[in-house]
C-alpha cells in the first residue's frame, strides 16, 4: 500500500488532484467492480489522478514506475469492457480535460481526450463538421479514436482512426511528445487503431468532413420470427446500398419478455433518396412500429443504439463475418431465449462502403473486407446477473 509521504509528494508534483478512498468522489469515478451485490461497488485503485496537463500525465507515469504500482486510464466515458480497472494502482482519469478547439476554415478539431462523443458532436455540428463518432454517445473520444472505430458514418466516411492528423502523447518513460506525419511518423499510423500500447495519449487533432444537420433516422421492428426474412431481404437489397446509407440490425426483447428484432435505418444524404431505401427495406413486409423520420445527426447522435454505458454486469463480445454462415438466424433466436436479463441482446452492423477501399499502410487497421460485425451484448441490471450474462455471451 501506497504511503500518505509518497500521496502527499505526487501531490506536490502535479497541478491537478489526488484522490485517495478517503475522497467522498473516489467510489463514483471510472469503472467499479461489485462486491457481493449492487449496493456494495468499490474501486480498486489505490489512488486517482485527475491531472491538469499533459505534464501532470507524465509525473503521474513516473511516480507509477517509481513506486512499481499499474496503471490504467479512463477517458471521457468508460469502456464496456471495464478495460480502465486496475487492482491496487493508479487510476489517470482524464474526464474533466474538456478542451475542443475547432479550425471551421481548414475542418479540423483538436479536442482532450477527456471530451465525450455528445461533447464532441454538439461543437463540431456547430460548423457542419463532423466525423465517424461512437453510437454511444457518452463514451470517450478516445477509447473509440484509438480502437479504430465504427459508427453511423463509417460507411461514407471509414473508421475514426482514419480521421487523426496529430496527437499528444505521454509515454512510458516519461516524455511527452507531439505525433504527427511530420513528427514519430510510425506513432501515428500505430495510433491509428492500435494506440492503447503505447502511452498516454492526452489529445488528438482529426481532420472533419462537412456533414449537413439534416439526417433521416429511426428504427422499423419485427416480431424475432420474422428475422430470417429480414435478414433475407436485407442481403439482396445491400449490395446496391449507398455509402450514406447505414443499417444495424438489434435482437432482443421487448418490455412484455417478447422476441424482437429492430433495424435501425439511418441516411445521411439527400432525405428523398433516404426515404426511398426507407420503403424499400420494409417492401418484404409492413413493420410493427417505424420511427423513421427527418432529424438531426445531433439529435440522432444523442441516442445509444447499444443501451447507456451504466450496465452493473456487462460482457460484449465481437466477431466480423464476411457472410452469416448456415444457421445464423437460428442461432440468434434461440440464444435470445435463452438470455438471462431482457437487457441481453445480440447486433448486427452492416459494414462496407469507403471501409473497402481504405489504404492498408496508413493505418494499424487492416482491411475491413467483412460484410457485417456481430456484437454479443450480455447486459445485465445487477451485481449478481455478471456471471449469467459473461456465461450467456461466452456461449453465443
């Protein structure tokens, strides 16, 4: 266990906080982990650093090594896999870092790492600008940026990673260096998709497209029965898809226990071409309900497609398919009613699009040659659902 010598020196180091379990705070920050049932959530770090610049990064990183404690990072939001725990160490939580600074003339932004996608969307917007955003909107910027990343637009626009022009970055042994084409070249195409391994990264600069406010968007639902039909149909019409066009297909359950499934349909083009793929994905059949409408990519942007990041037991896995193998369908139905929590779901993304034309070298990315991505969501309400959910989603 840390001292209250060594706590109070890193403290003297820096110009941001740190927050030890004694801070009233410290059990609400980051991803906790439960410890018998709901009511009992603690976080395992020792300490939480909530630095003020990329300097008190740096220092935070050098006392770590100093004292031979881990590290992990939580960013803006947190990621579903609670990849920002760690046991007895040091917590760099970059949440109150919320600068975003956008260049309207040139279309670019430079933002901390500690901005969520609303935060990010609602400034950018502001000058028609936007790039491929998480479809959470309350997740970090970072996470996804340096994952690669897909969403409503990475059909038309690629992943988030193919948006990064520069970055700041804290590495490991305690420097702190700029990231760009002109300066550690071979960091930025690592950052690209693979930046996780290499530091701390404290902001990023994205180049953005101009995207209109004006989208189509909303989602038509099926009875489950009828998923193998709309998958059916939806494969013969896909080929022909617009790059403007992006659909993810949700299997769940609805608020009696039923089996549904929901095609999210979202356009972001001209809104008379978009209603014309609109009616032609429903053509097979008429839907239970359609929420297909004019509105705008903020408004769009705000919902979760894939449920708030608050889920207590969580277990997601993914799996990119460049077709659905013989009973696929079956499969989903069948595990769905075997989901232990109505919470549990399983989501199909189409891909394609400019991801099929993206250069192999400018990236850690490779090729996205896969036809659709799987996302296996075991979600669960409470501490004691964890197992069942981690179990069910092992399973799918």
């Amino acid at each position: 266990m840390l001292k209250r010598k060594q706590i109070q020196r890193l403290q003297s180091n820096i110009g941001g906080r740190v927050l030890t379990p004694d801070d009233a705070s410290f059990h609400a920050i980051g991803p906790v982990r439960a410890s018998g049932n709901a009511e009992q959530l603690h976080q395992t770090a020792q300490i939480i650093v909530r630095p003020y610049d990329g300097e008190d990064v740096v220092a935070s990183l050098r006392f770590a090594q100093e004292v031979n404690i881990d590290v992990a990072v939580i960013g803006g939001g947190g990621h579903p896999a609670k990849l920002a725990a760690v046991d007895d160490g040091l917590l760099l939580d970059m949440s109150t870092q919320k600068s975003i600074q956008v260049n309207p003339m040139d279309q670019w932004a430079i933002t901390q790492t500690g901005v969520t996608w609303r935060e990010f969307d609602q400034v950018t917007q502001a000058f028609g600008l936007a790039c491929t955003g998480a479809s959470v909107p309350d997740v970090g910027i970072a996470g996804q940026t340096l994952s690669g990343g897909i969403g409503w637009l990475h059909r038309s626009q690629g992943l988030t990673c193919d948006h990064v022009i520069s970055a700041e970055l804290a590495t490991a042994d305690g420097a702190l260096i700029n990231v760009s084409e002109e300066e550690n070249p071979e960091l930025l195409w690592a950052l690209r998709g693979a930046g996780r391994h290499f530091g701390v990264v404290t902001s990023i600069a994205y180049q953005l497209p101009s995207l209109s406010p004006e989208v189509l968007g909303g989602y038509v639902t099926y009875p489950l029965d009828k998923l193998g039909d709309l998958a059916a149909h939806h494969r013969a019409l896909s080929g022909d898809f617009p790059e403007t066009l992006s659909t993810w297909l949700i299997a769940g359950r609805d608020q009696t226990g039923g089996g549904v499934c929901h095609l999210a349909i979202f356009y972001a083009g001209n809104p008379d071409d978009g209603e014309t793929w609109h009616r032609n994905l429903i053509s097979f059949s008429p839907p239970i309900a359609d929420t297909v409408k004019l509105t705008t990519y903020l408004a769009w942007q705000g919902h979760s497609a894939l449920g708030p990041v608050s889920a207590v037991a969580r277990c997601w896995h993914a799996v990119d398919l460049e077709t659905f193998p013989s009973g696929t369908v079956e499969l989903v139905q069948s595990s769905l009613s075997d989901a232990p929590t109505p919470d549990c779901r399983i989501c199909v993304i189409h891909l394609g699009g400019v991801l099929l034309q993206r250069a192999d070298e400018l990236s850690a990315v490779g090729p996205v040659q896969a036809e659709n991505r799987i996302i296996i969501l075991g979600d669960g309400q409470a501490a004691e659902e964890a197992d069942l959910c981690i179990n069910w989603a092992d399973q799918v």
